[in-house]
C-alpha cells in the first residue's frame, strides 16, 4: 500500500476478566485498514467483534485491551483520553450494528437521531443539519426522505432500518466505518440492496471499510482483502477473490462445511479443529 | 403423507398465507423457501398444531385432521424450532426433558428410550444429566433432535433448525438430519430461509412471497436449470453471495 493505513494494530490483545476466570479473546493479532474493504470472517467466540469494538474502545471496563500499537493514523487510539476518544467515534471512526431494532433511539424520530449525529461534529444550525440529514437519507436510496424523517424507529421496516443507521454514521463523513455483521439481520433480497449502498457510498468517499461477517461467501464477493479469525488469532490473510484457493486447513474447512446446491445428498464434511493452529503464536 | 388444500391463514387484516396447497409424499424431504413475512413458519405452525386458526383442509397420511389434534397426532408428527437456546426448559435436565413426552404417552421403558436418543444424536449419557446452559448451541439442537424423535414420529417438521448455529456446526447437524432421515424414514418438512441449506438437505422445495408459494420445483430442476419465477431467481444468485446488480434492481 502506498498510502499510510488509516488504521494500524499490531500486537492486540483483549482480555475479559470474568467470574470464572480470565478469557483471552484476542491473541496477538496484526493487520491494516486502508482505503479498502477489509473483511474479518470467523466464527462466533473468534474474535471477530471483539476487535472491532476494541479499535473504537467500545468494550465494558471488564476487558483490558493491551496492544504495541492501536492507531488512527497519528493518534494512538490506547492512550487517548476519553474527550479525544469521543472526537474519533462517528467523526473519523464509525460503527454500524447488527440489528437496527436495538440500536436506534426507539422515542426520537429518525431524521432528528441522524441530524444529531451531524450537529455533534460540525456547528451548524438547526435548519441546516436537516438539509443534510434529509440530502443523508436520500443518498442511502430512501424514496421519500421528507417523509422517513419524521418517523420512528418502530415504524420503519428492518431493511429501512439499516440505512437509516448507514445515514446516521456517515453523516459525519469518517474515514473509516466498521460494520459488524450490518446484514445479519435482513433478509437476502433487502441485504443486498443495503451492502450496494455501502459499496458506493465507501467507494465514492474513499473511506476504509472493515467488514465484520461470518458469511464467507458474502465476505469473498464484497470486499477487497479478508482475514480469517478462530480463537482470537488471524489464521490468515488473503485477498477475497482468492478466498475459494484459500490453503489454511481452517478456512478450506470453513469452505467445506457450507452446503451448496451442489452438495445435495452427500455428507458436509465436518471440520475438525487442530490446537496447533493456535500454537502458533508469535 | 401430507396434503395441504387451500390453506388460509390471517391474523386481523394480515392474510399471513394464502391460498397454499402441496402435497408431500412419504420419504420426502420438502423445503419451503423464503423471507421472513412470507408465511412460512406460520405455514408449519398450522401444520403442527401451534395455531389453530385456519381454512382449507388438511390430510396426514390420509386421515383429514382439524385444528384441534389429539395424542395419537403428536406421535406422527413433532417438530424441532429454530433457536435452541429458547426451546429447551433453562431448569430441565436434558434427562427430564426427553423424559417429559415418554410420560406423556405414557409409553414404557423410559430408561432405554432416553439412552438411544442421546445416543441416535451424537450425544452420548455423558450429557443426560447436564443442563441446556451446560451445552453449546449444537448440543442443545442436538437434544430437540433427540425430544422431537424419543416419540418415534413418521414426521418431522423442522423450522430454521440451523439458522442459529454457526457453519461447521451447521454441517454436523445437516448431517444428522439426513442420516436420520434414511435410518427411520422419516418425512421432513424443512423452513429457511437459506436456499442452500434447503438444496442440500431436500428433494423438493418451495418458494414463498407474501403469503403464496409462487414456485415449486425438485431440487434436481434447481440445480440444472434457472427457476423460472423471478423472485426465486433473486434467491438463488443471492445464495451465491454479494453481487453487485442484485443489489440495484
């Protein structure tokens, strides 16, 4: 990459402390975000969240997160105070959810949640931060933005719902979004239409994306370069087209385990976990 | 061994199916396909007794039932939900839970019954004694495997048995199903919303929108040719994964 990364972690770890004992959920891992689409697939309990709330600092007081470096191009993200932090989040960083049922403000209507998010990083005036909200929700493809504005979360649609949060991270137009799982919960038709949005949106911006998912196939169409997590480690990097060619018993076992059309009357074979693939640590 | 008619389903002013029959014959493995909305698990609801508001006509292995079943229904036919994490009793032991319908039955041998269940499902007597909370998501689907077939059923309806499990425990339990299937021959009726985990495990599927199956197909047609309905066109090339004009039509 020419360009330095928008994002650079090298040696992270995130350790839960719990009432059974200390969980090590990230192990040591390294990678960089450009201006790119960058996918972490994995499976649940990899780690794969749990990395990317820890670039926002997003994690509960009982994880500790320790790392050689977590920067945001010149700012290092772990000795950054809690106002600076609050100055990287939806302005440089963003984050979009799983599910937009539970992450939208249920008692205020949309366009206001969205305009807030633009009024919170740039001193505009009331009227002005509507314009935009309302330019937002038409550039997420809403038909009827004056309309969608004045709703409420409940009353919109799932699919509808999502863009909704689509249009309330960019806003504030960050360098990097990181969605975790931001089509889990649609349905395959509207979850298209959604990763088309983003897919624009992040080309026509220039903005670094990191792309949470455990669907394999959907992480090897969509994005540019992918890691794959298990246990808290990257097994391995690999550009996504040459996600299928993949060589780490790991993911070729992944790969396997998806039925397909293809499979039909034949037995999935069923991956068999090796403890050396985590022996390997640096 | 099943037959659908006509089948009507509506809460309030929602026509949640419409005007549904299929047949499915005994051996069968039958997919419905769809998203969420479409009727589908209200569709399987009906079929199991859950919801008893209903028009049309139902047959099971020849015999009309109505929306009221009796004990001798339940022994036909059981069902298996979509989220093990909500359908097994959090304070049950596996023991009473595969101990629950045996006594219901009031069948004997209970002892023998419950063993090769757990044993039929992977599982082993290691596990009788544990509680769901002790088991992972896997193991838990496994017991309302082992729940749905302690009653030796000829039909099992099963309601997204995977969506909630991650892929390589996806691929044990599909295994499971199929081996299952042949070893008791069984009839299944499978819901997703995933079109390749119903193209793997079923002989013959359907697709539905909005309350109507507007396509049914043998999975050997799906495999080598283009359904001929658009929306089930749009299932399949969104099953393959992201492209680019699924996304703007």
């Amino acid at each position: 990459m020419a360009q330095p990364p928008l994002l650079s972690v090298r040696n992270l770890c995130v350790r839960f402390d719990t009432p059974r004992g200390i969980v090590e959920a990230v192990r040591g891992i390294d990678f960089d975000v450009g201006r790119e689409r960058l996918g972490i697939v994995g499976e649940s309990g990899s780690g794969k969240s749990v990395t990317g709330r820890a670039t926002l600092r997003l994690l509960p007081a009982s994880a500790t997160v320790t790392a050689d470096r977590l920067a945001l191009g010149d700012l290092d993200l772990l000795g950054a105070d809690a106002a600076a932090l609050r100055s990287v989040r939806g302005r440089r960083v963003s984050m979009i959810m799983q599910d937009p049922k539970f992450s939208l403000n249920p008692v205020m209507t949309v366009g206001r949640q969205i305009a807030e998010a633009y009024r919170m990083h740039h001193r505009v005036g009331r009227s002005e931060a509507r314009r935009r909200a309302l330019d937002m929700l038409a550039d997420v493809r809403i038909r009827d933005p004056e309309h969608v504005y004045d709703l409420y979360p409940h009353e919109v649609s799932g699919g509808m719902g999502q863009r909704v949060m689509i249009a309330m991270m960019l806003i504030p137009e960050p360098d990097l979004l990181i969605a975790d799982e931001p089509t889990s919960a649609l349905d395959v038709t509207v979850s298209m239409q959604v990763l088309a949005i983003l897919d624009d949106l992040v080309t026509r911006r220039g903005m670094g994306l990191l792309f949470i998912s455990h669907d394999l196939n959907l992480v090897a169409s969509f994005c540019d370069r992918v890691l794959v997590m298990y246990g808290g480690q990257i097994m391995e990097t690999l550009p996504a087209s040459a996600l299928h060619q993949a060589t780490h018993p790991y993911t070729r076992g992944l790969l396997a385990a998806l039925p397909t059309i293809d499979t039909a009357g034949r037995d999935l074979p069923v991956l068999t976990r090796d403890p050396a693939w985590l022996a390997t640590r640096r | 061994m099943i037959s659908v008619r006509h089948l009507d389903v509506s809460f309030g002013n929602v026509r949640a199916v419409s005007d549904v029959s299929f047949t499915v014959a005994a051996g069968d493995i039958f997919g419905l396909v769809g998203e969420s909305g479409c009727g589908k698990s209200t569709l399987l609801r009906v079929l199991s007794g859950l919801n008893p508001h209903w028009t049309g006509s139902i047959e099971i292995a020849g015999r009309a039932i109505g929306p009221m079943r009796d004990k001798a229904f339940y022994r036909q036919v059981q069902m298996v939900f979509q989220d093990p994490f909500g359908s097994l009793h959090p304070r049950h032991t596996v023991d009473r839970t595969l101990a629950e319908p045996i006594a219901i039955h009031g069948l004997d041998n209970a002892e023998a019954r419950i063993a090769r269940a757990l044993d039929d499902v992977g599982l082993g007597p290691r596990f009788r004694f544990r509680y769901p909370h002790q088991l992972s998501g896997g193991q838990r689907q496994r017991v309302a495997i082992a729940r749905a077939l302690i009653l030796e059923p000829s039909i099992l309806l099963l309601d997204e048995p995977t969506s909630a499990l991650d892929v390589s425990i996806q691929a044990e339990v599909l295994n499971l199903l199929a081996r299952l299937r042949t070893a008791r021959d069984l009839t299944l009726i499978l819901v997703s919303h995933n079109l390749a985990v119903v193209a793997h495990l079923c002989n013959r599927l359907a697709v539905m929108q909005g309350g109507a199956i507007v396509e049914e197909m043998t999975v050997d047609a799906l495999r080598h040719g283009e359904p001929s309905h658009p929306y089930s066109r749009e299932l399949l090339r969104a099953s393959l994964g992201y492209h680019r004009a699924a996304g703007t039509s």
